[in-house]
C-alpha cells in the first residue's frame, strides 16, 4: 500500500465514521420526536377523558341541582298555599284581627236579633 492509499483509506474511514455520526444524530433526533409523538398522544387521550369524565360528573351535578330546586320550589309553593288559607300570605295580623272582631261583631248581632224572636 502506498502512502496514497493510506490516506484514502483514513479519509474514507474519516467519511464513514462522520456519516456514522450524522445518521445517529439523525436517529437520536427520530427517536425523540417518536417519544414526544407518543407522549403527546397520550396526554390527548388522556385528557379527552378527563375532559369526558368531567362532562359526565357536571351533568349529574346539575340533574341534582335541577331535582333540589324543584323540590324547594315546591315546599314554597305548598307553604304560600297553607299562608294564604290561613290568611297570613298578604293581610297583617292587625287587619286579621280587625276583620275577626267584625264577622265576630256581626255573629253577636245575628245572635241577637234571633234570640229576640
């Protein structure tokens, strides 16, 4: 072998071993981008779940809290009925009492003017 030779065949070497280099760069590079590629999948997957969960867990929420309004709404309502048939919804206890004594006033006239017969 010659001194020619020699160095062609380190340079070919020197070639090799730089594209040896540059495509380990090249598959450090793919194997990342790969792993980050799954990675990101993943948490996609992930939090569409979540996300899903989360809907389902809210839809329950508010179906209960649908059910508790109603139920309050309808103990107001049963309790504005048993006021207004006891009277106490709008006239004060002063004015009730005043339209009492007067039915009460006019009971005693009745009464009487019976039991003068």
């Amino acid at each position: 072998m010659t001194n020619l030779d020699s160095i062609k065949g380190k340079m070919n070497e020197a070639e090799e071993f730089a594209r040896k280099i540059w495509l380990a760069g090249l598959g450090a590079y793919g194997k990342s981008f790969d792993e980050a590629q799954g990675r990101y999948e993943k948490i996609s997957v992930e939090a569409s779940k979540m996300f899903e969960d989360l809907v389902v867990k809210g839809s329950e929420i508010e179906t209960d809290a649908k059910d508790k309004f109603q139920v309050k709404d309808k103990v107001e309502t049963r309790v504005a009925e048993v006021r207004k048939k006891l009277g106490l919804d709008s006239v004060s206890a002063d004015q009730k009492v005043e339209e009492l004594s007067a039915k009460i006033d006019a009971l005693t006239d009745a009464v009487a003017k019976l039991a003068t017969k």
